[in-house]
C-alpha cells in the first residue's frame, strides 16, 4: 500500500468517525413538540370584540400563549399557539384541557390540546347579570283590635257606626213619642 493511501484512509476514517459523533448528537437532541394552534371569532356580550382586546390560553393554571383579537372579513377574529410541556412546563399534553381569557374575562368555551391539527373555536365573553338588591318586603303593621264592640271586621264598619245608628234611632222614637203627646 502506498504511504499516501494510508494517510488518506486514516483522514477519511477520522472524518467518518468525526462526522458520526456530530450526527449522534443531532439525533438526540429531537426537534421541540409543536404548539397547539386555536382560531376562531371573539364575541363579548354578543358583540364583535374590538381589535387589540387580548385573548389568553391556559392550561390549568399556567399562562401558555397570548394573542390579540383582529379584524378580517368584517369579523373579530383571534390566532393562539398553545405551547407544549415540553418547551413550556405545565402547558399542553396530548388531550389536555385549554381554557381561554378574554379581555381579563373566561370564555365559555375549552378546547383540547392537539399539536397535529388546527382546532377551530369561536370564543364568547358575557358579562354577570347583576342580581337586584332589592330592600326586603315591608312587613304590613297589623291593626289594632276595635276596642268596645268586637263587632269589626278588616276593613269593615267599626262598632262605633253601629252605636251611632242605634243612638239615632232612640232620638227618633223619642221625637215620635213627644210629637204624639202634644197631639194628645
């Protein structure tokens, strides 16, 4: 074998050896998991929400993508990357739960951590309605029995109308009995 043979075969031997540990390293070291991506239309109190009113996603917890609503096609409409666990601790895994902020305010709506395809979820916001604090029924004050009689009723003629009408009636015989004397 040439002496020059055999420098190149070491050079080459070298460069393969060289060149395997520089790829063994590349494969281990794997590509990040992608994100979870969400779209949809923002709503609040059933209107458009305005553009620049900021959507959070969340896993549990954890604060895993933030957007800004836009406009387009005359429509509010937002795109969210939901980090993975892997290149965000406590963000998504495969089926995890993902709930959304609206303007500091919980959508209605969830979705479902999946990295391999677009999930499509319109968010809505509305706002409490307010329960009315409304002071408590007056309670009716009672009335006080009639004093006398016991012949009222609620509502009804007291005693005393009937006492008056009896006293009426005596002065009226009694002006029919002195009538008839001074006849006599």
């Amino acid at each position: 074998m040439h002496p020059c043979s055999r420098k190149l075969g070491a050079a080459l031997v070298a460069a393969l050896i060289a060149g395997g540990s520089i790829t063994g390293g590349a494969l281990a070291q794997s590509a990040p998991e992608p994100p979870s991506r969400f779209a949809g239309t923002v709503t609040i109190d059933g209107q458009p929400a305005a553009p620049g009113t900021p959507v959070e996603a969340r896993v549990g917890d954890v604060s895993c993508g933030v957007t800004t609503v836009f406009a387009s096609g005359g429509q509010s409409r937002y795109v969210i990357d939901v980090a993975s666990a892997a290149s965000q601790p406590g963000c998504g895994t495969p089926g995890a739960t993902v709930t959304f902020v609206v303007a500091g305010r919980p959508a209605g709506q969830v979705g479902s951590w999946r990295n391999f395809e677009l999930s499509q979820l319109d968010l809505a916001v509305t706002s409490p309605t307010p329960t009315p604090t409304t002071a408590p029924a007056a309670t009716p004050t009672p009335r006080p029995p009639v004093a006398g009689t016991g012949l009222s009723s609620p509502g009804g003629p007291s005693g005393w109308w009937l006492v008056s009408m009896a006293a009426l009636a005596s002065l009226g015989f009694a002006g029919m009995g002195w009538a008839a004397s001074r006849r006599a």
